[in-house]
C-alpha cells in the first residue's frame, strides 16, 4: 500500500529497513571479548586505533550495577559478598551474574526502571490543562508499570496492553481490571482549555499520537497534523488515519474549570455491581449525558457550518451566526454545569483513569490543523511507509481499531519498535544510545553508531521473547559494560565524546537516586510500595480554577517515583537537578552542573535533616571516633577510607566542634556528613 516516495524512503533510510541479519565481526584480540556485544564494539575500535581503558574495579562495578537497575547504591553486604568473591576472572564473571540476578528480582528494579518508562510517557498525577486538575486515579497505572516490569512482561504485550487492554481477554475480573488499568496510558494524554463546550479534543488527541509515535516507534508522526511532514514520509493522510483510532476512543474527562467533576471513568467491578451500584441515578445521568453530547455535537457542526459560510457573508450575517453560535455554546455550559453537580453525588465505586471505545468513525483531514475546516475522509489506517495496513471494514465498524494499531506496532515485522526499545535501554545503560537521537529515528535524527550491533542486539531481543531483562543482562556482562571509567589522552584525541565506548561514560546521579539515597544512608527511607491514593480532597470539595490550580503536594519518605508529579507546576528539587518534564516525552535528561546544585547542598533543609538522622545514629554506635567516621565513610561512599582520609575526617570533626564550642556531637558528625555527601564521588558514578 505504500506510495512511491514511501517505497523509495523505505528502501533508502535505515531505520525503515528490515532488520539485517548480522554474525558478529571477527576481530584481531580474540581473547579480550566475552560476547558478541564486545566484538561489535571491538572490530570498531581496532579501525580506529583505540585501546580500551581497562576493567572497572569490583567496587565501582558493584555502585555502577546497583544504581542501572535499581536506582540505589548496593548494601555493605552485597559489597563485601561481591569484592570477596570477585578475585579472580572466573570468580567476577559468576559473582557479577548472580548479583544481576538479585537485583532484577528486587521490587526496586521495576520503580528504577518504570520511572524511566514513566519519563518517555510523560507520566503525571494532573491533567495539565490551565487548571492542572488532578487525577486520583492515576497511581494505579503507574504501579502497573512497576509490576509489570518487575514480572518482565514481554515489552510486545506491555504495549499492547496500554494501547488497546480493554480489548482483550481475562479471565478474571483481576486481570480485567490489570487490562484496563494499563490503558491509562493514553488516558495520560495531556488535556487543555477551561470550557466543556469548546473543548480542544484534537490537541488531546495530537498529544496521544505523538507520544506514541515518538516513544513506540522513535517517529515525530504528529508534525504531519496541518502539512505532510517536511522530512520523513509521513503525509496528513497518515497522521488523520491513526487520528480517526484515536477520535473513536472515548478518553475520560478528569475536570475542568467549567466542569468541576470526573466522567467517563472506567469501573473496576464487575459490570452488572457496578449498575446496580448506580442504578437510581442512571436514569438522570444518561439524559443530561446525551442532551450535553447532542448540543456539543450541534454546537461543533454550527462551526463548520459558519466557516463554510463566512467568506460569503456579509459584516451582519456574520455576527447573526456567530449571535445564534454563542447561545448554543451558552446552553452547552449550562448543561455541562447541571450534568457535573450530579456526577458529584454518584455513588463512589473503584473506577480507573482509562479508555474505552466509543463510537467507530473515521476522520475528516483538518485543513492547517483546524477541527473546523474539514477536508477529505481518511480511513483508520497505519502511515504508508510502515506498511499503510487499513483496518478492516468489518472490524471498523464495530470498534475503534485500537487492538489492530497495538498489533502493528509490536508486531516483529515492524522495523522500528524493537530497535527503538533496545536503544532506549542501551541508553540508560552507557548514557549515550547507538542512535543517539532517541525518539528520532527518521531523516532528521542521527544515524546510529554500530547499525550492526543495533540489529544483532534487536533480533536477539525479539528472539528471546522481547525481554527486557534478558537485553538487560546482555548488555550488562559485556566486558564493554564493565569498563572503567579513566581516560586515555591519545583516545581522546580521536574520539572525545567516545562514540566507539573505550571507557565508561561518568555520569551524574539523577534526581531520584540523589533524595533515595540520602534517605537510605540517613535511615528514614520507606521502602514499601505506595499502594493507597494520594489524599486528594473529594470531588465536591473542588474548585479548581487558572488562576488557583490544583497545587497540593503530599510528601512522603518513601522512593521518589511515589511523590506525586504535577504537570503545571514541578518541585524546585526536580526542576534544579534535572528531572523529567511531565508535559512531553522526555528522551534524555540533562545532566547540568549549576550554582543551583551547589546551594542544595549547603542549604536545603531536607538535606539538613537527613545529615542529621545519620549523625543520630552514628552517636548512638559505642566505636571509637575513628571507626565511626569510616563507617560513616564507607556508608556515604561505598568503600572505605585510607590513612589520608580518616586524618582529614578527625581533623574536620575537631575543627567544627571547637568552633561551634557546644555540649553535643551531633553538629559537627552533620556537618562531616555534609561534607561528604557533596563529593563527586558521591554525586557521580565511574
């Protein structure tokens, strides 16, 4: 089905070519590889003339494992387990598999990693329009994330179930509410405006359809929405296909300024209880439901009608029908206002943030992107150059199509999702992707490093039934992986941003991994799951407006991927160290080194506090000076101190107590606590 320029893109760009089947390359060191992953890099770097920098030491291999896949440093015993068993080559190689397999198997592996999921999809407890309402609900999809990582579902069916898990099977209504629940990853989809009746629901829907073309298939599909796109063969057909998917999928509504009350959420009791639950107030909430639905839909065709009209009219004819619009718009909000005091008074039953389908349409081209300009028809279909696949009639007209886009997109044939997802992890593993240009993979992104390890690592993937955990491993015991993080002058010369991994990238702790574990040292970090929803007022109370949007922050001690993520307004915290914006899909994080960053650390009052739980305890340790500063030490920093150290740690406690000249300890062990936790060798991994 594809037209021509899209055959001859298809044929000519990489990453819309199927994958290519590729044997790793031989290379001149045989004995230095441990894997196929070493002999891609390998072949490239002998080409160049690179030697590599040399294994990591067990201690910082251990930090490094521990943070990639849980967000925080290893315990004193998995230290000392490791280090001891690590001695030999042989003995690494074991002790580094098991540790990988103790970590996987840790809950803290899928928070790790479902916040990163959680950055690409642009996760958030509120709406984001000039409100920010919030949204209760939406902790359970992102603990479905988090279980279903941790479980290592296939990443074809982890997609499929947010796209499309209201339509498929269970056979339990615990595994229908899962089904459902995963959905609300389009439910996520930003929302925006104040009014019912002139609601934007195409910028809602732009929304969903770039993220998905972004975080699935690395495709910027929504710049096609008012014009074909400008670089890759993605036409305003293409875009108004998946469109057409989208617009026949009924989203619910969290709230807005003039509609001060959820609708169209998702039960997750069985049907017939949760009829019964609303049977006496059913009646009313089906009639203002379709007199509102009616006059929007009259009010949307008044629109078009008068833009059809407008060219033609003259100054009087003009202002009658926009006269005659604005009363329909008036009556809408009217019935909007009535239809939200009732849904307050329904009767609370567990529901989720999450879709269903509506009603089957497909959509009309929007002229330069207004809904009020309508063009052509255009079929539910997938873009042309990705295969162009209609939905079939039969299947259109009974639903929105939603299963059939799932199926396309984690289908095996599909060259770009698979690649996408194992670049994603490559990135988050090395810091920089094979394509570094993550969510771009069209003509416009950057080409890949190592197109052959992409594919070999890609067909691996898929062939081990699309586990990221099993990526995760081959990734992880590469010798390449394992490599310190020491430079090299005469590398640097040819390759300073090391594009062909001689050494280890250096890389900042993140937000999250910086207040986790300045808790977990301090011993206030709770560590269970956050399982209950925030204590967001009733829907009764709400009166949420843009000039007074929801701002609520409810702090906690437990892991940060738990505190709640509003999309207006972002903590200071996360916004100084560079956390992820909840508005878009967030690719790559900085990592800045600011002014900012530094008077965190000598003035923030939570840091204060935890220096101060950890002082506590180290007072309440019946050791000596010395042996406490290296316990401190070691604690903070993951190995312990030398002579030179432990000198300077005695002469700062000595320094700070006679200055500040009181009767308690406390002061000067929180201020050496301080002192460490603002090193570079705590703020950074080698």
């Amino acid at each position: 089905h594809a037209t021509e320029n899209s055959k001859k893109v298809l044929s000519s760009h990489w990453s819309f070519r199927p994958l290519a089947k590729v044997d790793p390359p031989e290379v001149d060191d045989k004995a230095w590889p441990r894997g196929p992953v070493d002999r891609f890099l390998q072949g490239k770097r002998e080409v160049a003339g690179l030697v590599v920098a040399g294994d990591a030491d067990a201690l910082t291999l251990i930090r490094r494992a521990s943070y990639v896949l849980t967000g925080l440093p290893p315990t004193p015993r998995q230290v000392d387990e490791f280090v001891t068993a690590a001695h030999s080559v042989k003995g690494r190689e074991k002790a580094f598999a098991d540790l990988m397999d103790g970590l996987l198997q840790q809950r803290t592996y899928g928070e790790r990693w479902g916040r990163h999921w959680m950055d690409w999809v642009r996760y958030a407890d509120t709406a984001g329009d000039n409100s920010d309402f919030p949204i209760p609900q939406a902790y359970l999809y992102r603990n479905y994330i988090i279980d279903s990582l941790n479980d290592d579902v296939p990443y074809d069916r982890f997609l499929t179930e947010q796209l499309a898990g209201d339509l498929l099977p269970a056979d339990t209504q615990a595994e229908r509410n899962r089904l459902t629940i995963a959905t609300g990853y389009l439910a996520m989809a930003r929302r925006f405006g104040s009014l019912i009746e002139r609601y934007p629901w195409h910028l809602t829907i732009e929304d969903t359809i770039d993220n998905v073309g972004r975080t699935m298939m690395g495709l910027t599909i929504a710049c096609a929405r008012c014009h074909d796109h400008k670089f890759d063969p993605i036409s305003t057909r293409d875009y108004y296909g998946m469109y057409g998917i989208f617009a026949s999928t009924r989203y619910p509504q969290p709230g807005l300024e003039l509609f001060q009350a959820q609708q169209h959420l998702v039960p997750l009791i069985p049907e017939d209880e949760a009829a019964a639950a609303l049977a006496e107030s059913q009646p009313q909430t089906d009639k203002l439901t379709t007199a509102l639905q009616d006059q929007l839909a009259a009010c949307e065709q008044r629109k078009v009608e008068n833009a059809s009209k407008e060219s033609s009219a003259t100054i009087a004819e003009q202002r009658k029908m926009q006269d005659e619009l604005d009363d329909m718009l008036i009556n809408a909000r009217r019935l909007g206002e009535k239809l939200a005091d009732h849904l307050k008074k329904l009767p609370q039953i567990p529901v989720a943030y999450a879709v269903q389908d509506g009603r089957p349409q497909s959509a009309n081209i929007q002229i330069k992107g207004e809904p009020a300009r309508p063009g052509a028809e255009v079929s539910r279909r997938f873009p042309d150059v990705l295969g162009g696949y209609a939905i079939p009639d039969d299947v259109a007209k009974l639903s929105s199509g939603r299963l059939q886009l799932a199926e396309w997109i984690a289908n095996k044939d599909n060259p770009l999702t698979a690649r996408v997802i194992v670049n994603r992890v490559w990135q988050r593993h090395f810091g920089q992707g094979i394509v570094p240009s993550t969510s771009d993979f069209g003509l416009r992104g950057q080409p890949p490093t190592h197109p052959e390890l992409l594919d070999w690592l890609t067909a691996d993937f898929i062939s081990n039934g699309w586990s990221l955990k099993h990526l995760q491993r081959t990734i992880m015991t590469s010798r390449s992986w394992q490599l310190s993080s020491r430079d090299i002058r005469e590398n640097l010369i040819t390759d300073p941003t090391n594009q062909l991994y001689w050494k280890a990238n250096r890389r900042r702790l993140d937000a999250e991994s910086i207040r986790d574990t300045l808790m977990l040292i301090a011993g206030t970090l709770d560590l269970t799951p956050q399982t209950k929803p925030y204590p967001i007022p009733p829907q009764s109370q709400w009166k949420y407006t843009q000039h007074h949007p929801f701002k609520d922050e409810y702090t906690s001690h437990k892991r940060s991927v738990y505190l709640m993520t509003r999309r207006l307004t972002a903590e200071s915290y996360f916004q100084t160290f560079d956390g992820p914006d909840p508005n878009v899909c967030t690719s790559n994080r900085d990592e800045s080194v600011t002014p900012l960053q530094a008077l965190y650390f000598v003035n923030d009052r939570f840091f204060h506090e935890q220096a101060e739980h950890f002082a506590a305890q180290l007072l309440s340790r019946s050791e000596s000076q010395d042996r406490t500063a290296e316990f401190a030490f070691s604690s903070i920093l993951g190995r312990p101190p030398d002579v030179a150290e432990t000198k300077v740690m005695r002469a700062h406690l000595a320094a700070v107590t006679e200055r500040l000249a009181g009767d308690s300890e406390k002061p000067a062990w929180s201020s050496l606590i301080r002192s460490l936790q603002r090193l570079n060798e705590f703020l950074y991994i080698d």
